[in-house]
C-alpha cells in the first residue's frame, strides 16, 4: 500500500502520462485514480505507465493501466492453463501449477470423469476466469507450486523450467531440486530414493515388498478396465498429494534450517 506523499507523486505521474498522450486529467482525477492503484507495487505501477506512453494511442484510463500491471502478473490466459491443467492426468509428470488453475480443475473434475472433455473446458475456463477476477479484485499475487510426480528426470526438467520462467524464485527451485536429490543414511531410505533418483540400492525384504507392490501397481494400470483405471488414478493422485505435503514441508524445514545457521 503506497503511502501518502507515494499516492501524490503517483498522481503527477499520471498527469505527466496523460500529458504525453495529448490529454489533461484534473488533480482529483489523478489522485482517484492513483487511489485505486495505490494496493499495487510502485515497480509495477511504473512499468505500466511506461507501457502505457508507449502503446497507447488515445486517451489514459484506469482501465489501460490496470491490463497492464495484470499482464505482468504472471497468471496464464486461459488457454495455457486448461493445457497446464491437463497435464496433472499423468501421473508420471511433474506439474507446476497455480492456486486458481487447481481450483478450476477442481470444479471441472466431475464433468471431465463423465467424459465430456469440451464441457470440462467450458467448466475449467468459467470457473477459472472467475477466480483470476477474484484474485486480482483481492489484489492477490499469482502462486505457483509443484504436483510431484512419479518420472524423476521430468521433476528436474518441470522444475529448472519452472524456474527459467520465473514461476518460482531460483532458490525456492533450488530447494525442491536439492531436497529431491539429498540421499538417505538408511539402505531402505535409499532404495526408496531410487524411485527418485534412479540409484539401485539392495533394499530390505519389506521395503522390497513395498516396490514390488509399486510395480504391481503400474502393472495393473497397463491392463485394467476403464472403471479401475480411474481407481487407480484416484489412489495415485492421493499419494502424489501426501508427497507433495511432504516435499513441502520439507523444504520449509531446509528453508529454516539454511535461516538459523545463516
């Protein structure tokens, strides 16, 4: 929230914006309007009337203003979160997606599992538009967050990509990655990290029970009725959930270890 003497420059920037467009705002104009924007960052505001100078050809509006400073909020059109949405179908796949993407894909699920992919969309689409209006009436900055899932190499790739795109801060990657790649001191904590990682580490005969109930598992999908299927990707989805939670918390605790010792 700017500050007093922050709202006044910011409304003589307005007026100064206006001016180079060939336009004239009054004083209380500039400071209603500087009023509306004053729960944005000031480096966000800047750039969108830097944008605006730049691309507008008729008059300033508040309206102007405000698609811009939302353009680079970082939140994905429509489009590209429905095809974000989907990919969390496979289980194998890291997916780094935003609060408002999982909360559409919530409201969509139950016409997507009756098979009707153009109403899921349709569904997907209208309940997402609506949380992303909501969120920015909220003034809610966009949150991304990893689903893990199964394929290590594609955790790496989702989240280094992730990162490149500046979905999630460099370091926070470095965290999933790091805590993805740490190497537990047990034979069994190995064995399971070759899920991960890729290692074969000799486990234990109940940890090896435990992996072969995995392939079984994956076995089974392979061959199963379209009703188990859809059991099994229930279960699934279920455990990707637990380890997400994990993998999370985890990364807090590294976060707050990696504080204390700094």
């Amino acid at each position: 929230m700017l500050s007093s003497d922050e709202r006044a420059q910011l409304a003589g920037a307005i007026c100064a914006t206006a001016e180079t467009l060939g336009q004239t705002i009054s004083a209380t104009a500039a400071e209603l309007m500087a009023d509306d924007l004053a729960v944005f960052a000031p480096a966000d505001i800047r750039k969108a009337l830097q944008a605006c100078r730049r691309e507008l050809t008729g008059k300033l509006t508040l309206a102007a203003v405000l698609q811009r400073i939302q353009a680079e909020e970082g939140r994905p059109g429509k489009d590209e979160a429905w095809a974000i949405a989907m990919t969390t179908n496979d289980e194998f796949e890291t997916v780094v997606l935003t609060d408002e993407i999982q909360l559409a894909l919530a409201a969509a699920k139950p016409v997507l599992d009756a098979g009707d992919k153009i109403g899921a969309r349709m569904a997907f689409i209208s309940a997402y538009e609506r949380l992303v209006a909501q969120a920015r009436d909220d003034v809610k900055p966009v949150n991304w967050h990893v689903s893990v899932g199964f394929d290590a190499n594609r955790r790496t790739a989702a989240i280094t990509k992730a990162v490149q795109m500046q979905r999630i801060p460099q370091e926070r990657g470095q965290l999933y990655l790091a805590d993805l790649s740490v190497v537990p001191v047990t034979e069994d904590g190995r064995a399971l990290a070759g899920l991960i990682t890729g290692e074969v580490t000799r486990p234990t005969l109940a940890v090896r029970e435990r992996l072969q109930g995995v392939k079984a598992s994956m076995l089974e999908m392979r061959v199963a009725s379209a009703d188990r299927k859809n059991e099994i990707r229930i279960e699934a989805a279920n455990e990707l959930a637990d380890r997400r939670a994990l993998l999370l918390r985890q990364v807090e605790e590294l976060a707050s270890e990696r504080a204390s010792h700094g």
